[in-house]
C-alpha cells in the first residue's frame, strides 16, 4: 500500500495508457479517409481505394483486418512491456490498478476517438462531390485574426473559360452557346451550395499564355461574366463580388503536363460566414493559401477583389 501510494501518480498514468490501448485494439473502427470525395476524383486514389475494398471483402478481407490490428498494436507492445517490468514490484496492486484504468478508457473509448478523429481531420478540407463540380468548404483569418467560413466550388475540367476569350465558356472542348452557358455551368447542385450564402465571389483566371498585362485583363472580364451568370441564381439581395486573379505564373513540375487548361477553371465562392468587421478577402486568401486543387493566390499574378452587385 506504501508503495501504491507513493508512486499513485505513476500508477495512474500506466493505467491509462495500458487502458487506452486495450481500447484502442477492442474497438477501433477505421472511418473513410477525409476528404474522399477529391480522391475519389483522382484516378491513382480511385485504384487504392478500390484495392482496399477488395482487401476488406471475404476470407482475405479477415486476414487483413488482423494485420491491421496486430500492426497498430505491435509498435505499443515495448512500452507496454516497460510498464510492466515498473509495476512487477506490487503483482497485485498493479493488476487492481491496470484492470481499474482499463474498464476507465473502455467505457471512455467514444469519447478518445472522436477527439483522436478530430486531430486527424483538422486540418483537411470538407469537400462534397456533385456531379459537375467539387465544393470546398475551407476557413482562413484576416490580418486581425478574425475568422471566415467559405464554400469555393469549382467546376470539373469539362467546363474551362475558352483560351483567347474573355466571356466564352466550353464543355468537353466544346464552346457553350451563349444562352445556354448559366444553364449549363450554374447547374441545380451548384446552385444549391449557392443558396444560403451570405455574399457570392465570382472568380475569373487565365492561364500562362500571352502578355501579362492583356491577360491579366482577360481574368478581370471573365470574373464580371461568371458575375453575370450567377445573378439569376441568388436572391437579389446577396451581395455579389468579383475576384480576379489574373495570370497563372508559378512554373508547376507536378501538374498536368497535357496543356494549361486547368489553370483557367470556372470557379464561384460563397461566403458562408464571417465574423463582425471580417476583411472577406484577407481572409478568402488566408482560406486558399497551401490547399491541394484549389488555386493558391501566390500562383496567379494578382488578387483584386472588387463589388459587382
């Protein structure tokens, strides 16, 4: 007892830990990847998820649950072995104090692996497949460290601003009629991640080609015609905004070596939330800046954000 007290602390902590473990390899689920609706986008993720469903099915499916388990325990099994050579003096203290910190985390478990899930997916992306587009729901902070919420969709590589135009769209390499294009672009999904915003930015982009200066240009009037198409399909009194991002000048060794088409995509944000006197494009900047397959401001020529409606 003198030697439980003493060390109580020490005990305690064992226990825990020992606890969590025991926990963790009882009842652990594995959860989807965060973020699968961008992987599912990507051919190479598309192939390992579809070989990690394979594994999970049938008699091998079994076997590789088992490993998994084994190998997410096998890296705890020195400590636990520490552990126990420390609490080997008192064999039934420890037992009373390690059976007590199991039962603990046990029914804790819950709670231990939604903060664990939490760590996990802090610093990702809510993203939401439709069947046109990918609707990023991303925060950043401006300069006074106030916060704001946005949804930035953007439209699938079907749908790419024309190279050499500055109000044309095209659909698998093909120019949209005009008086189809708000139809064709602003399609029901998009128009639902548009509805509760609280103010849209309509973005223009243009890719590499050409005179700095002239395409620079060419992005500020594709950002006033993605402001006209999205007029129709807000509430009259929701703010809209351009934003124009200019040219695509970051030399890109791992993009897309097939063209510069992707560096002008069709893109529209909402503004979700913000806090009082929130500066919206620090903050969308903050928002955008290191994100994977979206535009980082630090990738075009420049960030001008002005009113349209």
């Amino acid at each position: 007892m003198q030697e439980l007290i003493a060390n109580l602390p020490l005990y305690a902590a064992g226990a825990l830990a020992v606890g969590f473990v025991i926990g963790w390899m009882l009842c652990y689920v594995e959860r989807p990847v965060a973020g699968a609706a961008v992987l599912a986008a990507a051919g190479a993720a598309t192939a390992i998820a579809t070989q990690d469903e394979k594994r999970r099915k049938g008699f091998f499916g079994w076997l590789w649950r088992g490993y998994r388990t084994y190998d997410r325990g096998a890296g705890w099994f020195d400590r636990i072995g520490w552990l126990l050579g420390l609490l080997k003096t008192n064999a039934a203290v420890s037992v009373l104090v390690l059976g007590t910190g199991a039962a603990v985390t046990y029914n804790m478990r819950h709670d231990i692996f939604q903060w664990w899930n939490g760590l996990e997916t802090a610093s990702l992306p809510d993203v939401r497949q439709t069947t046109n587009s990918t609707v990023f729901a991303i925060d950043g902070h401006d300069k006074a460290g106030r916060r704001g919420s946005f949804d930035v969709v953007v439209l699938n590589k079907s749908f790419l601003w024309v190279v050499g135009s500055s109000d044309a769209l095209e659909k698998d390499g093909q120019i949209i009629p005009r008086h189809q294009t708000a139809s064709a672009v602003l399609d029901d999904e998009v128009r639902a991640a548009l509805a509760d915003t609280r103010e849209v930015i309509a973005v223009g982009t243009a890719s590499q080609e050409g005179n700095a200066a002239d395409e620079t240009a060419r992005a500020q009037l594709r950002a006033q015609r993605a402001a006209q198409l999205v007029v129709n399909a807000v509430p009259s009194n929701v703010p809209i905004w351009t934003l124009n991002l200019g040219q695509y000048r970051d030399p890109c060794t791992d993009c897309e070596s097939g063209g510069t088409s992707w560096q002008r995509p069709f893109i529209v944000i909402g503004v979700k939330n913000a806090e009082p006197e929130t500066n919206i494009g620090e903050a969308l900047a903050d928002a955008m800046t290191g994100r994977d397959r979206l535009p980082s401001p630090t990738s075009y020529s420049t960030f001008n954000l002005q009113r349209y409606r």
